[in-house]
C-alpha cells in the first residue's frame, strides 16, 4: 500500500526544456543565419526581444500535475493546481540548439502521491516545441523525467487537454489505475473520428488511399488512378489528410501546397532532417526549373555527345547566369555546390563510382558485382529450373519462357554444363521480365524504348560474378498474347558488338535503376512502414514498450513521406519525368505489392527465399551464403543478427510469457488494425502472424526495425555515389537496339559514345537526378543512428533495457570493425571491384553529409 512521504504544501521543483517557434522558422536559415546556436547568433537586438517573448511566455504556459498513485471519487488521478513557467534556469545542463530551460513550482499535497503526468496549456497564440519537464528532490522517489518532443498550440485549438507521461513504461494491464482514464483519453484524442480535413495543429492519425499523387483539376494529363483499396492496384495506407475532392475526379484528392501531418511528424525546421526536406522541396519546384533554362542558354545542347562532355558536370561544372545564382545562392545547400575561384558555377561533386578509375563502371566484374554490393543488391536469385519461366497469364501474354538456350550460356562456362552449373549453385539471373512486359507497349508508345529483361551470370571459383547472356524481349507486333519477341546478347570486347554489348547492359541497369526507385527504394522502406507508424499511434500508448521500441524508427518518416507525394511520386514528378516508367510509375508498384510478403522483408527469408543462402546450424546467423562474398548479405546479416538480440532482450523483458501477448490488449488493437486496414489490401494473406507468441512479437519488430533502419540505408545512401554517374546507372532508355544495317547501327559502329548517350537519359534529365539524388544520398547533422536514441538515457526509467541498448551500441560498434577489416580482405573481390569502391553502406556509423555509409534509425530522407 502507498505509504504518502509528502508533507502539506510541499513544493516540487521542475525544469522545463522548450525550443521557441522563431528559432524554427526556415525564414531564418535562408536567410543565411547559423542557426546551430541558438539565439545567440541573432545578435544583441534579438535578444532583447527574446526577453521581452520569455516574460510573455513565463506568465501564459501553465502545468498541471497528475498523481499516479492517488484518484478521485472517479477513478482517475488527482490534478493540481496550475503552476506557471518563471523565468530562465542560468544554469541548467548542456542544453540542444536553440533550447531554453525555464524553472517551475508544484504545489503538490501530501494526499496528492507521485506524479505520473501532467497538463500543460499554452495561453500565447503562437506554438513551442516542448522537449521536456523534470522533477528534482520527489521524497522516497528522486528525480521524474518527462520526454515529450512535442508541439505546443494555444489551448483553444485542442478538444482535449494536451497531456505527457513519465518515462515509466507499463503494459495494459500494469498501468496503475489512476493513470488508465487518461492513457486511453489520450490514444482516443490521437485516432480521431475519421471526418473532417485535418488542420495544421492537430495530432490526429489515421489512413487513406493514394488518391493525391493525380492532379485531374490541373489538367487531364495529370490524372492517375487511385492506388490502394482494390485488387488489381492494391497499395500500403498513407495518412489521411481530409482535404476535399478534385472537382474533376470525386475519387481524388485536391491536391495544395499544404499537406497535412500529425503535428509532431515534423519537428521544425531547425531539426536538419526537416531542412533536407525543405530542400528537396525547393530542388524540385525551384532550383531545377532555373538550371535546366541556364543549361538550354549556355548550351542550347541537349544532348551529351561523349562521356567527356558527361564528366564536365563535376570537373568544371555549370556556368550560371547571375540571374540564376541570386536565386538560388540563398539556399545553404548549393553553396556547397558553388566554386569559390570566382567564377558563377554550380560543380557536382565526383561520385564515388569514377574517383579512382573512370572507366571501371563498363566492365563486366562492375556490371555485375553492383547486383550484389550496389544500391539494389536483394534483386539475384538463384536458378533452379532451366529454362526461368514466368508467372505471367498466358492467355494474356502469351509464352514468356525464358528463349535462351544451353549452348548459349555454355560458351562462357568453362566447360561447365547447365546442370553441373545449377548442381553446384554457381547459376544466378537478375530477371525483370515479368514485372515490366505487361507495361512494354505502354512505354515504348511514349518517348521511351524498353526491354524485358533477363540477365544470366554465372558465379567464378574467384567468388566473382561473370555475366553470360542478357534476353531482351519486347511484346508481339501483333498482341500480347502472342507471346514476346526475345533476342539474347552475348558478352563482347571488340568491335561493334562490344558496343552492343554496352548497350544490352545498359537497358539491364535501367530497369534495375527503375526497379530500385519505386519498389526497394519508395514501396518496400517508405510506403509499407507508413500504416505501422499511424497503427502504432492510434493503438500502442507512449508509455507502452512497443511504442518506445519502435518509436526512433518512425521519426520523420511520415513528412519525407508526404514531400514524396508532393513532388517525388506525383503526376510529372521527378519519378515520372526522370525514370523509365513514367506515368504508369506508381501503379507499378502496385501492382508488385501485391507480392509483398512482410515475413520475407527479413534478411535471413530473404536470402532464402531467393535462393542465395540455405540454413546451416553451423553457419554464423544459422546460415549459410552461396555466394559468399556478398557484401550486402554478408554484412547485413550481422546488422540483422544484433538488431534481433536487442529485441529479444526487450521484448523478453516486459512479456515473461507467450500468454502476457494475447492478454495486451492495444497489441492486439495495433496488429489487427495494421493487417485489416493499414495493409488492408493483403488482410486475407496467410503469411501474416496471429501476433500471440514472444517469437511472433520478436521477429516483427526485428523485420520492422530492418526494413526503417539497414535495408533502407543499403538501397540510399548509395544513390549518388553509384548512380550520380548517369553513364553507370542511367534513369531511362529512349532508343531501341539497332538493327544492322540501320542508321543508328552506322552512329553506333562509328561514334559509340554518341550512340550510347542518345539512347540513355538526356542531359537536362540528368541535371534532374544528380540534383535530386545528391539531396536524398546525403546525412543530416544531427542524424540519429541505430544504437543511438534522442532522448538519451532519458527513454525509459527501466534500467535493464536501458543496459541492454548500450550493449546494443557497444556490438554495432564491434560490427563496424569487423566489417572494416572485410574491406582491407583482398581475397574478397566484391568488396572492392573494378571501380576500388569499398562496400560500406552497412557502416553502422557516418559523419554528416555524402558519406555512403551510416543506418540511421528510420526512413528520414
């Protein structure tokens, strides 16, 4: 029984943390200001005037505590009385940039017990951001910390009072009972009643379809089918904005400037990842509208005409108009760009892929080590049947068997027979027949040309890859369902046919490039962890241990998200300008999630399911790698294998049996509300867990954490180290192979770089990627990485999963090593390749910026 340790009128003594919301104001980082400290930098004038806004502040926020351990004739924990903010803490801890710490007095009676949470109102019209509140000197208790990283509105624009939990962490059925009322008022507040357009200061989270990614109003063009809620384009859940309906297009949303998010999706722009954000907003409506005219002016070239011409976007970079350079020099991140020997120039920094040799990309060993070590290395699969056939309906598309034969791949097999090749698992094929054959005819009406294709590759006793036969094929002059029209190629090094070769591995890597943007990129990291973050909130409370787990995973995630339907994945955005698909880009995705499996985003399945690896109990992580050196794979696993013993470890600490999962009753709200609507679309799938075992609940948020953390990190980071060289991952093909004895056969035999460059992505395309990709490649200042958490120690008050995190840190730290010693390994082939590119992606740690390396906690950029 509690035994009360208060005295009458005690006084309890906080300190609370806030940022204010002009310190967050973008206005003031385009203005050119240094906003990493604070309001020091803003000179004697504003600071007087944070004064003045201090003393406003001081006497219009008010707190109130709530007990944990004493309720009122209702039930619920008792309240008291307002306490208001009094001024600056001179001498608080080392305080984040731009925070101010204000002191606070409780009047808290002996019958009022322990704080367990508190209200806060704000009186100003204007928001805060509050970070924390901490209690010093609680008798018998100590010290009680709040975390709550939270935007603050005046009080008139919430229907229920703004409330914060201490770090405790309970389970349901633990939450004592004066907490349980507002523990449930607050998933309440937090999940809405599904009307209305949701308002800028609101919390509230809920799904939608993709219907805003179309602008039917706009024009007829810009119309796109909705994307979720049907079978035959079935799609993961976004936040649900509210906004009205097209007037064009009642299925659709009108599309604005304003896109609606909980208001703590977004922290503000003084958190670098929302300034990445901003700029990639800016890069694609502003900036490169204004490059692509002073590149027209300068050139008045479209067209690349040598590799050359390709390098002189990083070696002297792009001379602009003065026009130009005011127009852009205000955002921070292109003065990074800019060259400082005064000349106007915007310079690209070099990708890692041509720093030390510039010709490595065209190789063989290249072409095929990126499938593995590159920024989309889960695509290879083993063959297990010869001839590969194909899913496909053949009443619709005809016979898609793969046409190649065995004496075709035998002629670079050494000696070495199909069967023997497939005995021993040394037959591997990057196939993206079946998910673009059916959208052929589509593209190649447009100003695009494309293949189906399907490359063979044959794994050397080095450990190398060694292509063997690429098949194109494009759909019947007369229909579809006459079945494809397929050529094979074979490698070359001489001649035209080297150069047709270049070709063939060309439209390979364009569809990988298409491939890797829209499904491993956007649909597999990005679109499927949206309805787990929105379930999450709308069922786990904060003070739940899944929440707390889960929760650096999903930070601003939701806002990247958002700025993608905006301007990434929208109608005649960068995706459907720049990449091969065009408008059928995100109905492509759609159509593959319909095979997404969400047990088998874990690498250990993965690699199964691919045929890559088998189990083997005497293998390191139980399995078993067939091609051993597989940079990602290899070092995944380990990344894998330390995220799962974390979670064990937590998970195992607060359920102590199978039986305490099916008895938490907002786990099982969040896990049948993620299936049946976040994933509605797959409800029916039988791959999904019934989530009532610790080894259910281990192995999802293991997945989870994956997909948000590493898997993300792998297909990112190196977007523009490998692809900022458009010749080594080019967005599009525009031309078909030529035919002998045509034109482009002449232009290709006589001028192969000319040839090769008119049919890959154009220049002012280009301009467009690097720009974008060098956005979305880059690490902001204050990432935070996995084994690393905002608050600090802060999280949680449980001192066993907080011991189990930094043994967590501590093994990544031990990881980072070891992967580091691979890379000094020469034996290992793949690490390095052609291009002497070490394989770093999966480096737990990084520095800001273009590092390709570094796992942040969550999808942020």
């Amino acid at each position: 029984m509690f035994t009360n340790p208060f005295h009458r009128s005690q006084k309890v003594k906080g300190t609370v943390i806030l940022m204010h919301r002009n310190v967050l104001d973008i206005n003031a980082l385009t203005a050119g200001l240094n906003v990493t400290g604070g309001f020091k930098v803003l000179g004697n004038l504003t600071c007087s005037i944070i004064d003045t806004y201090a003393s406003i502040l001081c006497s219009s926020v008010a707190l109130r505590l709530i007990s944990a351990t004493s309720a009122d004739e209702s039930g619920k924990g008792k309240v008291g009385k307002r306490s208001f903010l009094e001024g600056f803490v001179t001498s608080a801890p080392i305080l984040g940039a731009g925070q101010s710490a204000y002191k606070v007095h409780f009047e808290w009676d002996s019958e009022m017990g322990i704080p367990g949470a508190f209200y806060i109102e704000n009186f100003m019209l204007g928001e805060f951001f509050l970070v924390s509140l901490t209690l010093e000197d609680i008798p018998n208790h100590g010290t009680i910390n709040f975390v709550c990283n939270s935007w603050i509105y005046n009080c008139r624009k919430y229907k229920t009072e703004r409330i914060f939990f201490a770090n405790k962490t309970y389970l349901p059925s633990e939450t004592p009972p004066p907490l349980v009322y507002y523990r449930q008022e607050e998933l309440n507040t937090l999940r809405g009643d599904g009307t209305g357009e949701r308002k800028e200061w609101e919390r509230i989270y809920d799904y939608d379809v993709y219907n805003d990614v179309g602008d039917p109003d706009k024009k007829a063009s810009l119309a796109r089918p909705v994307i979720g809620g049907s079978n035959t384009l079935p799609y993961p859940r976004r936040g649900r904005t509210g906004r009205k309906p097209a007037k064009k297009d009642p299925k659709s949303e009108r599309r604005s400037e304003y896109i609606y998010l909980p208001r703590d999706e977004s922290f503000g722009h003084l958190k670098s990842s929302d300034f990445l954000v901003y700029i990639l907003k800016s890069v694609s409506q502003n900036v490169i509208p204004q490059l692509q005219s002073a590149i027209t002016l300068q050139f008045n070239k479209p067209e690349f005409n040598s590799f050359d011409d390709v390098r002189s976007f990083y070696d002297g970079g792009i001379k602009l108009p003065t026009s130009t350079l005011s127009k852009l020099s205000p955002i921070p991140f292109f003065k990074e760009l800019f060259r400082t020997d005064g000349e106007s120039a915007l310079k690209f920094p070099p990708p890692k892929v041509i720093k030390v040799n510039q010709s490595g990309w065209m190789t063989d060993e290249e072409f095929t080590r990126e499938m593995i070590a590159g920024v989309n290395p889960h695509i290879i699969k083993r063959i297990q049947e010869f001839p590969p056939k194909s899913k496909l309906d053949r009443q619709l598309y005809g016979d898609n068997t793969s046409t190649i034969t065995k004496e075709q791949l035998q002629q670079n097999m050494g000696g070495i027979t199909v069967e023997q090749a497939i005995q021993t698992n040394k037959l591997y094929i990057l196939d993206y027949h079946d998910s673009l054959y059916p959208y052929l005819r589509k593209i190649n009406a447009a100003d695009t040309k494309a293949y189906a294709t399907r490359t063979f590759l044959f794994l050397q006793n080095d450990g190398t890859l060694k292509p063997l036969a690429i098949e194109l094929s494009s759909p019947h002059p007369q229909a579809d369902s006459f079945g494809p029209v397929s050529d094979i190629y074979l490698p070359a090094s001489e001649g035209v046919e080297a150069s047709i070769w270049l070709l063939a591995k060309a439209y390979v890597v364009v569809n990988d490039s298409c491939h890797h943007q829209l499904i491993s990129h956007w649909l597999n990291t990005h679109a499927v962890v949206e309805p787990f973050i929105i379930a999450t909130n709308r069922h786990l409370s904060v003070v739940h241990p899944i929440h707390k787990l889960l929760l650096p995973h999903y930070r601003d995630t939701m806002n990247i998200n958002a700025l993608a339907r905006n301007v990434l994945v929208n109608a005649e955005g960068v995706i459907e300008k720049t990449f091969l698909m065009g408008s059928y880009s995100l109905e492509l995705s759609a159509v593959l999630y319909k095979d997404w499996n969400f047990k088998e985003q874990g690498l250990p399945n993965d690699l199964l399911k691919r045929g890559v690896a088998v189990k083997d109990p005497s293998s390191p992580h139980g399995l078993r790698l067939l091609i051993e050196d597989y940079p990602y794979a290899a070092d995944g696993l380990e990344i894998w294998a330390v995220i799962k013993s974390w979670v064990e470890e937590y998970v195992n600490f607060y359920y102590k049996s199978d039986a305490n999962i099916g008895q938490d009753s907002e786990l099982q709200a969040f896990w049948k509300e993620l299936v049946e609507v976040g994933h509605g679309d797959l409800k029916n799938a039988k791959w999904w867990v019934k989530m009532q075992t610790r080894t259910e609940l281990i192995d999802s948020c293991t997945t989870l954490i994956w997909i948000a953390s590493a898997l993300h990190a792998a297909v990112n980071f190196g977007q523009y180290p490998y692809g900022g060289y458009i010749l080594n991952r080019p967005t599009k093909s525009r031309r078909l192979m030529p035919k002998k004895g045509s034109p482009e056969y002449d232009e290709l035999s006589k001028n192969y770089q000319k040839a090769f460059l008119r049919t890959i992505t154009p220049k002012d395309d280009t301009l467009t990627d690097l720009t974008i990709i060098e956005v979305l490649s880059r690490h902001a200042s204050d990432e935070q990485y996995l084994g690393q958490r905002i608050e600090g120690d802060l999280w949680t008050s449980d001192s066993q999963p907080l011991e189990a995190f930094k043994r967590f840190g501590t093994k990544l730290a031990e990881i980072e090593q070891k992967l580091t010693q691979r890379n000094n390994d020469e034996t290992l082939r793949n690490r390095y390749g052609p291009v002497k590119m070490p394989y770093t992606l999966l480096y737990p740690s990084s520095e800001e910026g273009l590092t390709c390396r570094g796992i942040p906690n969550s999808i942020s950029i």
